[in-house]
C-alpha cells in the first residue's frame, strides 16, 4: 500500500493504477480541473503527502507544473514515454502495473529552493546536448534517474530541482 495520495489526470489512469497498488487517488479530469480538487490535493499533502503521476506529454507537464506551484511539496513520479504508449497513445492508462509501481518508488520531492548544481555544460560535456544521440541520452538518464524525459531546458531544471545528485548523476552516466 502505497501512504500518499497520487494524483493522475483521467478515469482512465485511475484505473490503471488502482491494478498497481493500492492507494488513494485524486482524478483532476484535465488541465481546468475544478478548485474544490486542488483543495483536495492540497490537503491530502498536508495529512498523507502527495505523488503527482501524469502523462508524459504537454498536457501532463502543464498539469504537474500547475499543482506543483500551488501545492508546494509534492512528490513527482515519472514514466518514461516509451512505457506509457500503446499505438500511437500517450498516457499512465497505458503503462504496465509494473511500470507504475517504479515510477511510483523513485518518485522525488521537488525542491522548494533552488539549486544550480547542473549546468548547461554538464549537459555538453556528457552527451546530452549537441549531440546526434542526446535526446536518447536524455531519456535513458531520465529513465534511470527516475526524472523522466525532458529537452535540454526541462531535463537541466529536473536535475536541479528534484535533488539528483553528482554521484546519482555520474552512476547513470556510466549505465549509458
């Protein structure tokens, strides 16, 4: 069982994890969810924490983005893309139970202050950017990190953000 609340997106994602694990889940139903569901979130996070689990897509960033600022202290869990698919779909409906329970176990807390402990130039130096190959770089990192993929912008904020370490970054550098 999992303690935290985990907010998804649709019906569809509900269900998809309830296969998973056996935890309390708050459907937003999309981007303009309505007040009294962010109230909910908010409160959950305050008695029992928070894993905010959405697509990996546009939509999804948007919604993590927009709950994140105002709920402050969520945990984030990532699928990476390729476990979220099914012809053609992108979505948490899609990925295997398994897949959602390791999302689920790397989930991070994003960091209230921020922190510059990764630069652009990692990022060059180590094949993530400017490269013919970096954006599967970026995405096996991802997977392995448990950050999830990002362009070159976003993938530098989560580093920073969610507390990936120097040591957690090199070890997942040596694994690609």
């Amino acid at each position: 069982m999992i303690r935290e609340v985990i907010v998804v997106e649709g019906r569809d994602d509900y269900l998809a994890v309830k296969k998973a694990v056996d935890a309390e889940i708050i459907v937003t139903g999309g981007y303009s969810f309505p007040k009294d569901t962010l109230k909910r979130i908010h409160f959950a996070n305050l008695r029992r924490g928070v894993i905010i689990l959405t697509d990996p897509d546009y939509a999804g960033e948007r919604i993590r983005k927009y709950i994140s600022r105002k709920v402050p202290g969520c945990r984030h869990a990532f699928l990476p893309v390729q476990n979220a698919m099914k012809d053609g779909d992108i979505g948490v409906e899609n990925a295997k139970p398994e897949d959602i329970i390791d999302a689920l176990n790397m989930a991070r807390v994003e960091a209230i202050e921020k922190r510059q402990e990764f630069t652009v130039d990692d990022l060059i130096k180590n094949g993530l950017e400017y490269t013919p190959d970096s954006s599967k770089k970026r995405a096996k990192m991802g997977r392995i990190l448990g950050i999830g993929y990002g362009n070159c912008k976003q993938f530098l904020s989560r580093l920073n953000n969610y507390g990936v370490t120097r040591e957690e970054f090199n070890s997942a550098l040596s694994k690609i």
